[in-house]
C-alpha cells in the first residue's frame, strides 16, 4: 500500500524537527505541528482505504 510507505516517510522527517522542538526551538514547534497534522490525515486515508476493502 502506497499510503502506508508516504506514512512512514512523514514519521521519519519529522524526528529532527521533534529533537529541536524539544530543545525549546519554536519554528520546529510549528512544522512538528503541521507535519503531524499531515501524518494524521494520511494514516485516516489508509483507515478508509482499509474499509473499503474490508466491504468489498
């Protein structure tokens, strides 16, 4: 499933971001944010994506 490896690339970028932003970094606050925000619409794509074969 395609989805599923764009997932696991998104989750992968954003560990830099996640080590600044815990060091108080406030613009790697923001793209943590934005890119969780993407990691969580993509991993609801892959759970209607599941559905849909489920019901198939």
């Amino acid at each position: 499933m395609q989805e599923y490896e764009q997932l696991k690339q998104l989750v992968e970028e954003v560990d830099d971001d996640i080590k600044k932003a815990e060091g108080g970094n406030k613009a790697a606050q923001t793209r943590v944010r934005k890119q969780m925000q993407d990691v969580k619409n993509l991993a609801q794509d892959i759970r209607k994506k599941c559905l849909e074969l489920r019901d198939a």
